[in-house]
C-alpha cells in the first residue's frame, strides 16, 4: 500500500462548519423547526411542532400528594398536561446496551410514580401550541407535596455497599506507610460541577406510525436510539435520532435523560410533534454535573522522594437511584510507581439527581488529590516539584506490570519546566512579590487512558469526483466534521472541499459514544480505513483497466493527489477519479471502514500531560488571578492543530474555572441547588483568562490505533485545577485543599 | 412569563397618566424582563418610557451635574464631565455587568435594579422581598453573597448597584416627578432599609417617576475612584466594593466622602470612616485606622463573615489608591 501524501493531516486548518456556525445557519436541536432545510445534513422541516415546558418538583424528597392542572388546561392553546395521574404507558425495558449508565440501580422512570427522588424532579409535562401559552401553563400547574427532610450534603451521609471493584490493594500499605520517612496527608474536597455549556438541551419527537423521529442534543445518537426504544418498548429500528450539531456538551449529553423521553412521550399522547427546550435552571437538574468528592490522601516517601506508600480513602456523590461511579480510583494506581497502595472508593446516595460524566471524568478529580499531596511532598522534602515527579516514574504500568505502549511523562515535565521558564521559580513559598501581589508558580502531571472502541464508517465517492463519508458519531465542539474530513481528503487524495463528512443520525454506520476522547481513535480509524479501501478500489479498477494510462502499474506505485491517479515521481501518467469511474459507467465507489481494538490487552495505554500555572494573589484581598499557563501533551500524533489547541486552551479555561470560580451550591434545607443560572453559577470570563500556551510532543502511538492517536479531550482538562493551586500554595504559603479557591480561604 | 400589556409613552404627562393607573415604568428593562421570566415580577402593564426627555447630562449652576434618569449606563460612564469631575462614577458603571447591558440600562434604571439574592429570584423559595410574610429563605440559607450591614430578620439582600453606591458616597439627590409635581430626596432617603417591609424598596410614591439624579459640587481637588473586589474580574456583582472622594489641601483631608457596596442591604455610607479622616493628614496608618470603622455594626451571616475583614481591606486599599501611599 502506498503512502498517501499528507496534506491535510496535520495543518492548521479552520473549521469546516464554522461559517454556518457564525453565521447561525448551523441547525442545533433547539432550533427547529424554524431552520430552513439546508444541503448539509439535509434536515426536513417538521411541520406542526406544539411546544413542551416541564414542571419541576419544588421539594427534594417525598409524594406528590396533588396536581391541579385545572388553571393550566383551562389557557388558549393549552393541548394537555400529563403527569403519573395520566399513568402514561413506558416500558422501561432493559437497556444493556446503555453501558454508560450506572450499573447499580435504575434509571428515573418519568411520570410513573408520586415518588419525589430529587429538588427539580419533573412531576408533570404542558404541551401548547405556542412556547408561550406552555410557559405560563407550567406556572399555573399546582402541585402539592407530602415533603420529607432530604439529605443533599456529602459530609457525613452514610455510603452505598461497595462494589468489589471499589477496593483495591497493592503491597502493604497501612506498613509501609507507618514505617516512611515522610508522610503527608490531607483531605482534598472537590465542590459539584455543572458542565453549563452554551447550548440547552432540547428534543423534538415526531411519531409516524410505529415510528419515532427525534431531533436531540446528544453525543451518541446509537445510545439515545437505544435508550428511546428500551422506554416505549419498540424496535431500534423504529427509531431514529438525528442531531447533526451539538453546542457543547462536556459529556452531559453522552446519557439519554428523562427530557427526551418526556418530548417522545408528550408527542405519542398529544399526537402532535413536540418541541422540548430545557430551562438553564433545569440543566441544573436534568442531564448531570461532576459529583462532589472528598478524596482522602495519606503519602508516604522516602526523604529522597520516593513514594512508597499511598492510601486513598474516596467518597462521592450519586443519586437514591443509581450509583454513579467513574474513573477515580486510576490515577492513583497507575500515575507514579508507588509500591504499596490501597484504595477505597464510596459513593453516597443523596436525594439528589445522578451525577454524570464531565470533561476528564475521575480522572482530573483524583489529580486534583494526587498532584496536590504530590506538591505537598515536595515541600516537605525540599525536592523540585518536577523533580519528585521524576523520581516516581514507573517503568512499565505498576497496576498490571503491562509495558506502556508510549509514555512520555518525563518528557513532558521536562519540556514544560525549560518552556515555562520553571528554573527561574525560588522554591520558597511566598518568595515573590509584584506590589499588592504575591505571584507563585505551580505544576501538576495528568494522565487519561486512551479509550478505543469498534467503530464504522461509510465512504461514497460519486462520479464527479467528490466524496461523502458517514459515521453516526458527532461533533460537540471537538471539530470532528473538521479533522474527519482531514484524514478523509488525504487517505482519498482529494481536497477538503471536495470530502463532505457528515455525522449526527443514527442510520449513519455505528460509533461508540462521543466522549472519553476516543472518536479520533476509533471513528479516525475506521474513516482511514474505509478511505483507504476506497482509494486501493479505484486504483486497482484503474491498474486492471485496459483504456487507463495506469494499466499495468503496480498498484503500490500510485498515488492520489487532487483527485488524481499517477504514478509516484511521475505525475504525467494518470487519471482522474472522475474519468476513470466515468469511462467504467461507474456512478459511484462505496466502501465501509472499520475499527476493532486489540483485544489482547498487551499494553497500558494512556495520555499524558504536565500542567504549569503562574498567578498573582492580592496579599490582602485574597483574589487570585491566572498569569499564564502551559500544558504540555503526550497524546500521540495531532490530526488538526488547529483544533488541538481549541481542546487544550477550552480545557484550561475549564480548569482555571473549576480551581477559582465553579461551584454548584446546594441549600441542605431542601436540597434546592441556589445558582442553577449562569448569573450565579461563575464561569471564567475573558478578563480571567491569561496567556494560555499548549506544546505536544511530536509523536504516535501505533500500538493504541492505526492512525497513532491517544484521545486529547479530557487529558487537557486533568492537572489543571491542581497546577492552579499548587501555585496559589507558592504564591502564599498557604495550602488550600477545597476547591474552588476563593477569596475567603486567603484572606 | 405571564401574559401584560405593554404602551409606549410618548411624553411625560402620558407616563406619569400610565403610572398613575398602576403601569410599571420600563426602559432598558435590563433587570425587568429577566424578572418577568422568572415570573418574580408580574406587571399587568409596562408603560415604556424610552422616549421621554431624560437624556441630557448637564451641569448644574452650582457646579454639579445632573445625569438624566435615561442616560444609557455606558453614555454616563464616558462622558467626558463625569470622567473630569467624578471619576467615581465613570469606574464604578464600567466595572457594572457587562459592555450589552451597560448599553442597555439607564441610571434611572440602575438605581431601581433589584437584589441579586437568589431566594429573591427563585419563586419556589420563601422571600419576603418577593411575598411579604412568607419569610427569609437567605438569613439561615446560603448566605455568602448578602449583606452584612443594614439588615433586618426579614431581609438581608445587598443592593446590587455599583454607581448607587458610588451615589451615596458623593451625596447625590434623585429627581422625582409624579402626579403632585417635582421633588428631590436625598439620595440616602431613596433606597430603604429592610427593616419590616423588605418589598419596599425606594421612597417611590405612586406613580412617581425619575428624571435624573444630581451630584453635588465638591470642592477641588478631588481624588476619587472606586474598587470592586469579586471573584470573577468582570461581569460579576461585587463581594465588596468601596467608592472614595478625597479633598486634600494642604497636606490635609478636608472632605471625605466615603461609601461601600456588596455589604448592604442599601449601599452603605461609612460616615465613621469619613469622620476618622477629615482634618487629618494622609498616611498608611491613617487609611489602616479609618477602615478598621468600615464595619461597624456588621452582623455577619454564616457564610459572609469574611466579608466583615474583606470590607476594611476593600476600604483601606481604596483609601490608599485615591489618596496616595505605597
């Protein structure tokens, strides 16, 4: 097979949606029907739409004792409202296919009981003809409630039987420990989180016949499909998800929520399609947030620096209903070779809502613990933060004493230390002064594991030379249309104008979930894949082909640039696609690529980062403000640095607001979260935002995928929050363990 | 949102005959519609005022300037009297909300913003801002936010306005006009204390309707400026805040107008403080030892006591920025 020659890989190329994007023509659930159809996507019109608003629980925990609809059905245009009173008929079949969810538990059936789990449960839904008339509907729905004192706050509520897979051991820790040169300990405590991304959730369902059409918000079209036919008990095959635009999502849109089953639901009953747009304050309660921790971290070392001992004691939230658990307990196996380890993660059952997966799931919360006891460490022994780390590097994966398929940890740190300037940090805390403030420097390490899963993808090349390659995966921001159709224009030898990739339905072929950082792994692979073997097709049509001016050539001897057959080195002899399907009477080549892991696990596969943050505290306010940041990645090989840096710089931004700013704020009274608006709830604003730099190590990893990718999209959002207050630690003196760091715990 | 008429007022006797009849003045609506959306206001009737003769910032004969009450926040933020004579007021809209809504709102608008207190803005919860007698959600809830001076059992919102405090500390007077004629009150008098009755807001009567508001003379030189201290460095009410105008002649403070926001229920004159610095000379020590009287009377809540220390250090800091030091 030859080399095709890369043109698109690897430039800095802008987005392929972007001008529909600015210029509003891109078609985002929410904003059907009134969107007008588009060639792209090709979304119908919808004709008819009544509009949904649901009506929320206003206690957290206890029966609905009445709901009087009489004021609500009783306003022009009011079509109905439904509740657990209309005993709505939903299956709720089995899903196992919906392995994202919980494994512990069941998930919120909507409107089958009188049972209130959660502050912002929907107990009723209003279908009107106009947004409006549903709005002012809802408010007038009266429901009462038998309310009983709900327990929202993580500290000291009991916690769930643990799952076999929540305690881990290595060594002998408790020994080891008690017998280290050094030890540190802490608690670190991570506040709830709410991914908040710009677009709501909305979903418009449409029943024809036995058929459902639904237009979502989602990042897994295959997953919602799944989900809608195990509710109402039907056939996938009569469901059909589209959502071709997604305006970020941070994973809250990887489950299936009760919204889109209340959208499906109202429009079986009311026999209308129904348009449901969340509220910002619903978000709040309907699609997730990062749970809250607390993660208990005891380290012992050496007083040369080497960790011999870490024991973790973990809690975290999760719903009455399911037991949501992520990726927490990994780092802290596999992050540094530390040879006696115990771990013990519980999750406590609250009345509240299910947590969800949120950029750097698990992951980045243990980082935070990790890399800031790390830090810890390193003040204690006097050893260079950086240097510590060094120390600890393992050889192969001490969890499993598999070899790493790459890991370049080491140079990362090293890279980021000479690039940040790190030589020029005196290590004593509170050492440097600009006026009013004390500037401080911090690092942190992060590590993601590069998730691979089977994937599929379509690859249509008409006779006019211009390809169509489809993948049921989707685009919440990462720039999947843009990268895709990167790979795709070079594996066919075409232009980027000339591919058209498309995503977002679920008749595409099949991806995993767009999350986990594993879409340019697998769906990459699979488009490569397919690409290739349609480009290998059309040459052998071409070699085999009496009439072409490549017959006879050796396959391996050709390449395909601009939409043109020749043969290497000697660009004179060829042809073009559309020729040769034109002289062949061939409307169309079509091929399907796949994906499939190794399924030998014969290697540990992950991403790597080292985070560096300079900031400014205000000596006597206690404000800290970002000065500049750098990450810097193993991830493998980069398909679009363009939209690399969109990942890495949009994950600082995330951390600098998870280390300073967010924070979901519950009233324990009545388990009412009081900042569910963006007024409230702080995000970083430009003016928060320094100097933000990110640096990738020139490299793949061939082991992980053929195209040698690692996932970035959550690596670059683990190790920040704790670089940010290992900085604010420099800066003062003073240690802060509570995130997120505000003024108060500094003045 | 519920259902309400809306009329535009064309001139002042329309407004003020819309008033009258119960209409509730509109003009931004930066703060108004938001309310109405969440249903905490529900105003049967908005009588738009926007094209009403209240836009001129002119000074006055005794040497002040009176704003009108539909200057655009960002029109009074860079007019170029206001920046000449109360930098105060120009820092204190520019660091208000954000460039769109500071397009939007107007200082008649601003002054009648009401409270940021998320129980206020939550129908779901007890307020008795929103439903006297249904109590105070906020004085045992979540409370970092609210106030630490000036409240009641009934009501411990802060009053969200930066140019309002910038107001109090320069003593200006609003301009009133209703069904029996004109009237001023000081601008002290306009903003009312909780006390008992947390859903009265303003010395408003029925009706009535703001022309403008009026800064006094002062005597020059005057170094005046305003700091906001907040989590997030812009688009974000203030934690706390300090407004300061200081007249030093001779080596010495003659007049110190001097006022804090993001710790009142009403923005909050610090007359004690003013009074430790006039007649003396400006020092370090001097700002430590008149911000130390910052906080006399607070009564922090469970989760605002830092506020107590933030507000001395948010007054020193600015005493020192307008009044020199290291």
């Amino acid at each position: 097979m030859s080399q095709q020659p890369q043109a698109a890989v690897g430039a800095p190329l802008s987005r392929v949606d972007g001008r529909l994007k600015v210029t509003g023509q891109a078609e985002y659930a929410a904003d059907l029907p009134h969107a007008r159809t588009t060639s792209r996507g090709g979304t119908p019109i919808i004709d008819g739409v009544v509009h949904a608003v649901v009506v929320d629980s206003t206690v957290a925990r206890g029966r609905i004792t009445g709901i009087d609809t009489r004021a609500a059905d009783a306003l022009p245009g009011v079509l109905g409202v439904i509740s657990h009173l209309d005993k709505p008929a939903l299956v709720y079949r089995d899903n196992p296919g919906a392995w994202l969810d919980p494994f512990v538990g069941e998930r919120l059936h909507v409107f089958q009981d009188d049972k209130v789990r959660f502050f912002g449960q929907p107990v009723a839904v209003v279908v009107a003809r106009t947004l409006e008339a549903a709005q002012h509907a809802a408010d007038l729905v009266r429901v009462s409630y038998d309310a009983e004192q709900p327990t929202t706050d993580l500290t000291g509520a009991p916690e769930n039987d643990p799952l076999p897979t929540q305690d881990y051991a290595r060594g002998n820790p408790e020994e080891a420990l008690a017998s280290a040169e050094v030890r540190v300990e802490g608690t670190y405590r991570l506040t709830r989180n709410h991914h908040n991304a710009l677009e709501p959730h909305a979903t418009i369902a449409r029943w024809d016949g036995e058929k459902l059409t639904v237009w979502d918000k989602t990042q897994w079209v295959l997953g919602a499909r799944d989900e809608l036919a195990a509710v109402f008990g039907m056939s996938a095959e009569n469901v059909r998800v589209i959502s071709p635009f997604v305006g970020g999502a941070f994973g809250n849109a990887l489950r299936t929520w009760p919204h889109t089953t209340i959208a499906a639901l109202a429009a079986r009953e009311i026999r209308r399609p129904v348009k449901l747009v969340l509220t910002r304050e619903q978000l709040y309660y309907g699609v997730g947030y990062r749970p809250a921790y607390e993660y208990g971290l005891r380290l012992g070392s050496t007083r040369g620096g080497r960790v011999t001992a870490a024991v973790h004691r973990i809690r975290a939230e999760t719903s009455s209903y399911e037991h949501f658990a992520e990726g927490v307990m990994n780092p802290g196996q596999l992050l540094y070779a530390t040879p006696h380890v115990r771990q013990a993660f519980r999750t406590v059952p609250l009345d509240v809502n299910t947590p969800t997966f949120m950029r750097g799931p698990g992951w980045s919360s243990a980082a935070f613990a990790i890399e800031s006891a790390m830090d810890e460490l390193a003040h204690e022994t006097g050893i260079d933060p950086i240097e510590l780390r060094l120390r600890n590097e393992p050889q192969e994966d001490p969890s499993n004493g598999l070899p790493f398929s790459t890991r370049r940890l080491s140079e990362c740190l090293r890279t980021g230390a000479r690039a940040f300037g790190w030589h020029r940090r005196n290590p004593k805390p509170r050492s440097r002064r600009d006026g009013d403030w004390l500037i401080g420097m911090g690092m942190a390490s992060g590590i993601y594991d590069t998730l691979r899963m089977r994937s599929e993808a379509r690859v249509r090349l008409d006779a006019d030379g211009t390809a169509l390659v489809q993948a049921s995966t989707s685009d919440m921001g990462p720039g999947t249309y843009t990268s895709m159709t990167q790979l795709a224009a070079d594996a066919l030898g075409l232009t980027m104008r000339t591919v058209r990739f498309e995503l977002g339905d679920s008749t595409f072929p099949a991806a995993p979930p767009h999350g986990g950082s594993q879409t340019m792994a697998g769906v990459g692979s699979a488009v490569q894949d397919g690409c290739d073997k349609l480009r290998q097709e059309a040459v052998k049509l071409a070699v085999e082909d009496e009439r072409s001016p490549l017959h006879g050539v050796d396959a391996d001897d050709i390449v395909v640039r601009g939409g043109r057959l020749h043969v290497k080195g000697t660009p004179a002899r060829g042809e073009t696609y559309r020729q040769l399907l034109a002289r062949n009477n061939r409307t169309h080549l079509e091929t399907r690529g796949t994906f499939t892991p190794s399924g030998d696990d014969r290697y540990s596969m992950n991403a790597y980062s080292a985070v560096f943050a300079e900031v400014a505290v205000d000596r006597r306010l206690g404000l800290v403000r970002m000065r500049r940041m750098l990450g810097v990645y193993d991830v493998g090989r980069i398909i679009s640095p363009k939209l690399a840096d969109s990942q890495a710089l949009g994950a600082m931004v995330g951390g600098i607001g998870q280390a300073l700013l967010e924070h979901t704020v519950t009233d324990h009274r009545d388990g009412r979260i009081v900042n569910a608006n963006l007024a409230d709830y702080l995000v970083p604003v430009n003016a928060d935002i320094p100097d933000l730099k990110a640096i990738y190590l020139d490299g793949e990893d061939l082991h992980a995928d053929p195209i040698g990718v690692k996932g970035l999209g959550e690596i670059v959002k683990v190790g920040v929050a704790p670089a940010i207050a290992n900085a604010v630690f420099h800066a003062t003196g003073r240690r802060v363990r509570d995130l997120p760091i505000t003024a108060e715990a500094l003045l | 949102m519920h259902p309400f008429s809306y009329t535009r007022a064309s001139d002042t006797r329309e407004a003020l005959d819309a008033g009258r009849d119960g209409g509730r003045y509109i003009a931004g609506g930066t703060t108004l519609v938001d309310l109405m959306r969440e249903t905490v206001e529900r105003p049967r009737t908005l009588v738009d005022i926007s094209a009403l003769p209240l836009r001129d910032i002119v000074v006055t004969r005794r040497g002040g300037l009176r704003v009108g009450a539909l200057v655009r926040m960002a029109e009074a933020a860079t007019h170029r009297g206001v920046r000449a004579l109360y930098p105060v007021i120009s820092q204190a809209l520019e660091l208000s909300a954000s460039a769109q809504l500071r397009n939007m709102a107007t200082i008649g608008g601003n002054i009648m913003q009401r409270t940021r207190c998320t129980y206020f803005r939550d129908v779901s919860a007890d307020c008795n801002k929103r439903e006297p007698g249904s109590g105070c959600a906020a004085l045992h809830g979540v409370n970092r936010t609210h106030a630490i001076l000036g409240t009641s059992d009934d009501c411990v919102a802060t009053h969200p306005s930066d140019v309002a405090v910038a107001f109090t500390a320069l003593e200006a007077t609003v301009h009133l006009l209703g069904p029996d004629g004109k009237r001023t009150v000081p601008f002290a008098d306009f903003l009312l204390k909780p006390g008992s009755t947390p859903n009265r807001e303003q010395a408003l009567r029925r009706g009535e309707l703001i022309t403008g508001v009026e800064l006094p003379a002062l005597p020059r030189p005057l170094k005046s400026g305003y700091l906001k201290v907040r989590d997030r460095q812009s688009y974000e009410f203030a934690l706390t805040s300090a407004a300061v105008a200081l007249h030093i002649r001779g080596g010495v403070i003659r007049e110190a107008k001097v006022a804090a926001g993001g710790v009142g229920t009403v923005p909050w004159k610090l007359a004690a403080v003013e009074r430790e610095l006039i007649g003396r000379r400006p020092s370090e020590a001097l700002w430590t030892k008149a911000a130390e009287r910052a906080a006399d009377g607070a009564r922090p809540l469970r989760h605002n006591r830092f506020k107590v220390e933030l507000l001395k250090r948010t007054v020193e800091r600015q005493l020192r920025v307008a009044g020199g030091g290291k």
